[in-house]
C-alpha cells in the first residue's frame, strides 16, 4: 500500500511540473517574462540538474535587464556544479549584454580553454556559443575540439554556422567534407544544400556550388561528385547535363542503371520527351534485364503517346510488344497504358474496358488491383458512366486508403463528383485531400477546391460552375472543339462573373492544343485586360510569352512578356523560366 502511494505521489509531482513547465513557457511566449522567471525560478530549484530551466530563467532575466540576477545565479549554478563550465560563456555573454565587451571576451576565451583540459565539453560549449549567436566563437570551439579528437566530428554543426553567417562556400564545401568522409551523410547534407540551390543556373548558389564539384571532380575523380552534379543539373531543368554525368557514372559501373532510369523518369514527368528518350534508349542500348526493358519501352511507348505519334503506329508497337512479351503479369503496365490509349485516342472504350477487365482476372497484388481498377474508373468517366466509375474509385480508396493510389482515388471521386455538378461532396472530398502526403494531389485538390469556392459565392445556384464543369469533363474526354463551343457559351452568358478567367484561360489552353495560336493570343490577352493582379495573371502572361515564342514566331513580343513576368510577378512560379527564356532571347551568353 505504501509503495502504491509512493508511486501515486511521484506520478502527481511529475504532472505538477509539467504544468508549470507548460505554463511558463506560455507566459514567456506572450512576453509576460516577470510571471515566467518566477515559476521557471521555482522549477530550476527543486531541479538544478535541468538546463532547460536554467537556460529559460537566464533568457527571463536577460529580457527583462536583470543582469546581476544572471550573474547571481549562474555563479551559483557553478559553484554547486563545477563541471558546468559552459556557463562561462553565459556569464560571457551577459558581459556582452551591458556592453562590457572586454568581460565578455575573457569569459569566452575562459571557456574555450576548458576545452583544451576537457575536449567532452567542446560540443556543449560550442552550442551555448551558437545558441547565443555567437558563430565565430562557436567555429573556433567545434574546430579546438576536431584538432584535439580526430575522431571528433563536427563538420555537420560547422556547416550550420556557415550557413547562418551565409559563408556559402564555407558551408557548401564542409558539407562536401562530411560527405567524402562518410556518404551517408549524403542525403541529409543534400537537404541542406538544397534550401539554397533554385533551378535558376545562373544564381550566386548553383554558380557556386557547380564550381566546387567540378573542382573537387577534377582534383580526386569520385562517383560522389558526378552523382552530385546530376542531382544539381537536375534541379536546374539541364537534363542534358545531367545525363552526361549518369553515363559517366555507368562506365564506371555498368551494372546499375538506376540513375539513368530516374532521369529518364523525371524528364517525363517534367514533359522533357528528348531527353526521356535519350535517357531510355540508352537504357535499352545496355540491358539484358527483361523488367527493366519492359519499363524502358513503355517510356518510349508513353513519349509516342504524349507527343501525338500517329496512332497506327503507336498500335502497332503495342501489338509487337504484346507478341513479344505477352499478356501476363510482367506487362501488366503496358496493358493498362494500351486501355487508356484505346479509350482517349482512339475512342475505343469498350475494347479498353475489356482489356482491363481481362488484366484484373490475372493473379495481381492488392496494389496492381487498384492501380487496374482506377484505370478502369477513368474510362467509366470517360463514358459519363459516373455511378459505375465512383464504385470502382471508392472501392480503391477504402481498400488502399494510406497507400498513394488510395488518395489518388478519393481525388478522382471528388472530380467526377465535381463534374455531375455536386460540388458540396467534391469539397468534403477535397478538404481531407489538402493534407495528402502526396505534394501532388495535395495540390491538384487544393487548385479544384479554389475553384469550386471562388465560384460559388456569387451564384447560390452554381450555374456558371455548373457549365463549366461540363466544358472541364469535355475536355477530360478530348472533345476539344465540343468544351471550346461550351465555354464560348460560358463566356457569353456569364461575362463578369468570377468563373470568366477561368474560362478564358481553359479555352485558351485548348486552343492551343487544337492549334488555333490566335484565338488562344486573344484570350491570355483578355485575361491580362481583365485584371493584371488576378490569380491567373501570370499564368497568362507566361502561357503567352511561351506562345510567341514557340508558335507565333515573335521573340520580340515574347522577350516583352518574359520581362513583364520578371519584374511585376516576382514571387510566381513561372520567374526562373522566364528570366531563362528572356536572357536566351536578349542573346546572353549561356553558361
């Protein structure tokens, strides 16, 4: 019973704390130091062995210019606790604080030389110097601690210093020190790296960084280096270079294609289809493994699809790999691309349906199952069989439902629902959508919620939404000329309302792929009219600039929209491409 007791007492003590913990902390995040300083006081009484409380009672004291409570208690802290000389610094720094420069530094250097006797107290001084900004104190520590244990190592948190002081070379290159000393310091150091590289080639950072690892290339050849170039290139959209760099990495060993088969994978995803099908070719060139052959030629495949390869021809390779491969198990991804392409180009549904039927009876995975039945959902759309299409999705997104095809799933639902015109359903859909562990279809569904929000506040009908849900579903289904007509009709009969940019920008993007370039001109034009602080404004002054540039044959007018991007729409998404496309047209010399 006693022993009960005494755990009851323990638990209740614990709980008090961390009330007063919380508490204190909440009353110093308002500012209310005076009420966080008393109960941090109170906690680092009964604890003295907690830092935190001590650090937190300092921090009080120093807001609130009590400087010789500082001293009183840090004083105290180590005469009961002589092994704590880290806080010398502290008291340093307090110095520091009422502008007694000289105090302070002879503390600071009182601190650093406890590490000559105790190089185990390097870190925890070099962090109190850092936590209190003090970064070339905090270097010399890090740096007295790796000359005195080799074995030390601290190029992680001399990097961080660097970077808060933005000595970006320092940092870039003890980054590349800690990955030549050990690469699997490679990904996190990459990260880091990356908070500073843009796809823009030309800035300070990629500049930088580039020479360093061509330098590093050149002085000690290593795979690290080429693969670190790729992964910079790569970043930058200069997949040609990139490629270079992962075809020197398979000379070197040509057992591993994974990095040209990621290349070639992102080239795709980013609609750059030379460079996928160079990356795929080669990849084709140099493999006897059936898996990786397979994948190699849907790419291809996919690229002919996408670029509008004549469809015979795209038929007949199908059929040749079908003859060659099979139907089972191993091309179960290029019967599910036969389906789409037998639905969307050549308008054969019910053959597609079959295909996919005839796949789902094969032994496939719970995974393959409900890649193959959101395949066969989309056709369904594709058909207006929206009942039929929604069982099939929501019979994915309940049997998968943390899995990414899972989420993919629910997205689809709340589109077809979108497009019967339920848009209440389609936004409870989309709100859970918004926190996807998929950036992708977190965005996809945040752009279609915008869409539905923005569009129903003036209409408690939801006509206009209505109508253009319908243009939106034609153009799912390649109607093009039929969603065109649609939101003609759209434009006519609700001019004014919020739905009207959307229109003309939809519209727009079909007219160009019906390549009809100066209906689509006049309509980024009237976007641009309407409102230069729209949403979609540079959206239309970049699809427009693309459009002089790539199929009106007009530099002159795309090098003026290009810079219109740079300097009025500095914070959009489309500012590197354009200042890349604007420096190639004013004749800049490409690095």
């Amino acid at each position: 019973m006693r022993l009960l007791i005494f755990v009851f007492s323990c638990c209740f003590s614990l709980q008090i704390y961390a009330q007063e913990s919380q508490l204190a902390a909440q009353y110093f995040r308002n500012g209310e130091y005076e009420k966080a300083a008393s109960l941090y006081k109170t906690l680092q009484e009964k604890n003295p062995y907690n830092a935190n409380y001590l650090n937190a009672l300092i921090d009080c004291y120093q807001q609130l210019e009590k400087f010789e409570e500082v001293n009183q208690v840090v004083v105290k802290q180590l005469k009961s606790y002589p092994n704590q000389e880290y806080l010398y610094v502290e008291l340093g720094y307090n110095e520091q604080l009422q502008n007694f420069p000289d105090k302070a530094i002879s503390y600071y250097e009182k601190a650093l030389l406890f590490i000559d006797k105790k190089p185990e107290l390097g870190y925890l001084i070099g962090k109190t110097f850092q936590d209190n900004y003090l970064l070339d104190y905090a270097l010399l520590a890090f740096k007295k601690v790796m000359e005195l244990s080799p074995s030390a190592n601290y190029n992680f948190q001399i990097a961080l210093i660097y970077s808060e002081k933005g000595e970006l070379e320092n940092m870039f290159n003890t980054h590349l020190d800690l990955i030549e000393t050990n690469e699997n310091y490679k990904p996190i150091s990459k990260n880091y790296i990356g908070k500073f590289i843009t796809d823009d080639a030309e800035s300070e950072p990629n500049i930088l960084l580039k020479k360093l690892l061509l330098k590093r290339s050149q002085n000690n050849p290593n795979n690290t280096w080429n693969e670190l170039l790729s992964w910079l290139f790569i970043q930058q959209k200069e997949y040609d270079k990139a490629f270079i760099q992962e075809k020197a990495l398979y000379k070197r060993n040509s057992d591993n294609l994974n990095g040209i088969i990621n290349l070639g994978e992102i080239t795709f995803e980013n609609n750059d289809f030379e460079a996928t099908k160079n990356c795929f070719n080669y990849v084709l060139e140099n493999t006897t493994n059936l898996e990786t052959e397979l994948l190699a030629k849907l790419y291809l495949l996919e690229v002919n699809i996408k670029t509008d390869a004549p469809t015979k021809t795209v038929e007949v390779q199908f059929q040749q790999l079908f003859k060659q491969y099979g139907k089972n198990i191993a091309t179960l991804d290029i019967q599910a691309i036969y389906a789409e392409f037998l639905a969307f180009k050549k308008n054969e549904s019910e053959q597609a349906i079959s295909v996919l039927k005839e796949a789902l009876n094969l032994p496939v995975s719970k995974l393959q199952k409900g890649y193959l039945k959101t395949k066969l959902a989309d056709i369904l759309v594709f058909e207006n069989k929206f009942s039929s299409a929604l069982i099939y999705y929501t019979q994915v997104q309940n049997d998968l439902k943390n899995q990414p095809i899972g989420q993919t799933a629910r997205f689809k639902i709340a589109q077809t629902s979108y497009f019967k015109g339920d848009f209440e359903w389609a936004q409870s859909q989309l709100k859970v959508l918004k926190n996807s562990t998929s950036q992708l279809i977190a965005n996809d569904a945040l752009a279609l919620s915008l869409l539905i929000t923005d569009n129903v506040v003036k209409d408690s009908l939801k006509m206009a939404l209505k109508k253009y849900a319908v243009a939106d579903l034609l153009s799912f289904q390649n109607k093009n000329e039929q969603a065109i007509d649609t939101l003609t009709l759209v434009l006519k009969q609700y001019k004014g309302h919020p739905i009207e940019d959307e229109a003309l920008f939809k519209q727009a993007q079909l007219f160009e792929k019906t390549n009809q370039f100066t209906n689509a001109e006049n309509n980024y034009l009237q976007i641009i009219n309407l409102n230069k602080d729209d949403i979609l404004a540079d959206d239309a002054h970049f699809y427009l600039a693309e459009l002089y540039f790539n199929k009106l044959n007009n530099p002159e007018k795309a090098k003026e929209y290009y810079q219109k991007i740079i300097f009025d729409y500095p914070s959009s998404i489309y500012v590197v491409d354009a200042r890349k496309k604007y420096r190639e047209l004013r004749g800049d010399a490409v690095n």
